[in-house]
C-alpha cells in the first residue's frame, strides 16, 4: 500500500530536522564537512522512505486485526529478545530497577528496531564541530534554533560534549518523528506514541490532544519541544507510550507500556525510571478507577510496564547472531567519562527529563 500523499511533508520534516545546515549559515558556522552532509542527505531520505513503509505495513497489519489487551499480551509473550535483553547485560545493567527494564517484553520489537535503525544510519557523523567556536558565540536567534532542536537552553549545553550530544539528539529526533510519522499515516491510532508527556507528580496530568488520539505539539522546527510541561519541574517525557487501546486516547488510563530508548552514548540512570514507576503507580489508581468490572473489587496492580530499549544491545532477534554491543568500546572511554563528571560536577548529557 503506497504512502498516503499528505504525508510526505513529514518526510520533509525529518529531512530539515536531520540536515542541520538547511537552517540558514547555522551549521556553517558550526560545523565542518557540511557539503558532504548535503550530498548524503539525499540517500537518508530515500532510506527513511522504505523504512516507514516497511513498519506502516508491519504495524497496520497487526493493529487492524488484533487491537485488544489479550492480542498485546500475546505479541508481548513473543518478544523476540536477544541474550543481553532476556537476562540484563551490557551497557547500564548495573541496577535492578535498570535490569528488569531492560528484561521487560514488549509488543512491537521488530518495528520499533527497525525505526531505530533508520535513525542510527542518518549520516549526522560527518558533521565535525569547528575548533574554537562555541554555542555562546552565535547570535541570539541562532543559538535559539539550536535550543529547540536540541530540547536544551545555552546555559545546560555549556558543559556538554556537543558534537556527541547533537549526534544522539538528532538520532532520537529522528526516531520521534519517524513514529509520529507512522502515527499519522495510520490516522492517528498507531498504538506507538512518541514523546508522551506527564505533568509533574502527583497528579502527573496527562499530554494535552487534538481530537481523538493525537498528541498536542507545539514546536515549529522541532515539534516536540518545547513540551506541554516544559517549564514545570517533575514533569516527564516518555520516548515511546504503547497504548492498551489505539483508538482511545493516549493517557494514564491506557498506557500498555513506557519504552525509554537509549542510544550509544546517551545516559542511562535509575532516578528516571524511579520516577516512571512512580507515575505507573498513579497510572495504575485511574485505571481502578475507569474499571467498571474488577476481580474481587480488588485494584488493579498495574499501570503498565517499564521497558529500557538500548540501541543495538536490545534490537529484535530471530535466530541470527546476537548484535555487537559497544561494550569495549564504552570500557576504554569511561575512565574519561568520570574524570569529566568529577571535574564539572555534572553531567556531560544533560537530560531532558524534568527530574
């Protein structure tokens, strides 16, 4: 089934996301090797083409026909987890609320991978940031362009390593509007939600909508920032919200499953998924709530599951060689790492979680 011909623009969306340099002398004067970036644009998008039409296909075949909780537990028994993801290894398995994330099965491993992917082969590495110049030195409606695609403020990028922390926020941008994407092209009833926003706790208020089932965005160059609990202190921002029922809205009521996705390089750290659980808990009480039938009239225990997705330690497997994790890799490079947590006191990813 060809792509519907009103959502190309999206398309064009992630193209202007990805390509940096199209935001006017932006990049320019920010980076180098944007020329070559420009001729390998052309080949992302082709790229993101196929993708979306292979997981529009995947997703839309399995939702038409089995959209109901039972149909969900099912596939969620068949994740295809890899040996890293079935007993928790590897980057960021150091903590056992982190592990049973990690452990979590899920529906939709397959498509969300294959999204994943997509992003993760964006040619944003040729992009090499120029010596001596910094974030601070461009003019104010500059550095407010790099602000919003990166969900950050000047001040919370000074001591951040950009040229890593741009490549995983362009990485996870493209994931983001590569589901909502799929959403749209299924009507806005994709059981996959990206970027879910949750007012702070306790009431832990839900992400504002647009008819039925589609998310409120209020960004222009990126749509998902800033968030409708940008400035509100606890709020929360899930990568992927699975929805229980698609043509419900997307809320506390009807979350299936949090997904938090986690490049190479981004941080992984137990006090976002403490403050996940918590909101599950208040998930949890609407749903005791809503329920006219219950077991007993006992409550329900659960507002969903808790679910870390490392890429590519945590990618679908069906009998094939288990992915290459960055294990070594991050071996060498993390005695840097402490060095240049201890000497900031900070971070050098700062999160855009409010907690």
């Amino acid at each position: 089934m060809p792509v519907p011909a009103i959502v190309w623009g999206v398309l064009e969306l992630i193209a202007l996301a990805i390509t940096v340099h199209e935001l006017g002398e932006l990049a320019e004067e920010l980076y180098e090797g944007v020329e070559k970036y420009g001729k390998d644009i052309g080949k992302a998008k082709e790229e993101v083409r196929k993708v979306i039409q292979s997981i529009q296909d995947e997703i839309a075949q399995k939702i038409e026909e089995k959209e109901e909780v039972a149909i969900l537990l099912a596939l969620e028994a068949a994740d295809p987890q890899g040996q890293n993801t079935r007993k928790a290894a590897g980057r960021g398995a150091t903590d056992a609320t982190i592990n049973a994330a990690i452990e979590q099965k899920i529906p939709f491993r397959d498509a969300i991978t294959q999204v994943c992917a997509a992003a993760d082969r964006m040619p944003v590495l040729s992009l090499r940031k120029k010596k001596g110049v910094s974030i601070k030195d461009l003019p104010r409606a500059k550095r407010e362009i790099i602000e919003e695609l990166l969900s950050m403020s000047v001040e919370q990028l000074t001591d951040v390593e950009l040229e890593e922390f741009f490549v995983i926020r362009l990485k996870q941008l493209a994931v983001n509007l590569l589901f909502e994407f799929v959403d749209e092209c299924l009507s806005w009833a994709s059981p996959l939600k990206c970027e879910v926003n949750f007012g702070p706790p306790p009431s832990f208020d839900d992400h504002p909508v647009e008819g039925a089932t589609k998310l409120q965005r209020l960004g222009k160059i990126n749509p998902f920032y800033p968030s409708p609990f940008q400035y509100r202190k606890g709020s929360i921002a899930a990568d992927l919200m699975i929805s229980e029922y698609r043509h419900q809205r997307p809320d506390k009521g009807n979350i299936f499953a949090i997904v938090e996705i986690k490049f190479a390089g981004d941080r992984i750290e137990a006090a976002q998924f403490v403050a996940y659980n918590q909101m599950l808990r208040r998930a949890a009480t609407v749903k005791t709530e809503r329920a006219a039938i219950r077991f007993q009239n006992k409550p329900v225990n659960s507002g969903g599951r808790l679910s870390l997705f490392r890429y590519p330690e945590d990618i679908a497997v069906h009998g094939k060689k288990e992915p290459d994790t960055p294990s070594e890799h991050e071996k060498k490079e993390e005695p840097k790492q402490q060095k240049s947590e201890k000497s900031s006191g900070r971070s050098r990813h700062s999160r855009k979680r409010g907690i």
